[in-house]
C-alpha cells in the first residue's frame, strides 16, 4: 500500500499507524495484496479535556 500526503509518497506495511491532519491531502493507492484499512477520526482539537489521565499508561 502506498499513502501519498501532500504530495509525499509512503509504503505502508502490516501494522503501520498514520496520522494525518485534517488539512493533509491524502491518497491511498492499494497493491496486488488488496488493502484493509481501519479510519478513526475525531474533529481537530475536539479532545482537549483528555489527557494521559483517562487511560492506562503501560512501561513498556
């Protein structure tokens, strides 16, 4: 899988992990494999209130 993000081209394995910006123009071109993706998507600092307090940190 290729993500192109303003005109800058990344592969993308098993297990990458991706932000991009809300204003970032972005293209996502599957390879011979076929592509499953998942989205999650949240309005741009919508989520002040939340810090490092409302999870779990782990020390790994």
């Amino acid at each position: 899988m290729v993500l192109t993000i303003d005109n800058n081209s990344f592969e993308l394995k098993e297990g990458s992990v991706i932000r991009v910006t809300p204003d970032g123009v972005r293209a996502i071109k599957a390879l011979d494999k076929g592509l499953v993706f998942l989205c999650i998507q949240a309005k741009e600092k919508s989520l002040l209130q939340y810090t490092l307090n409302d999870g779990k940190v782990l020390s790994k």
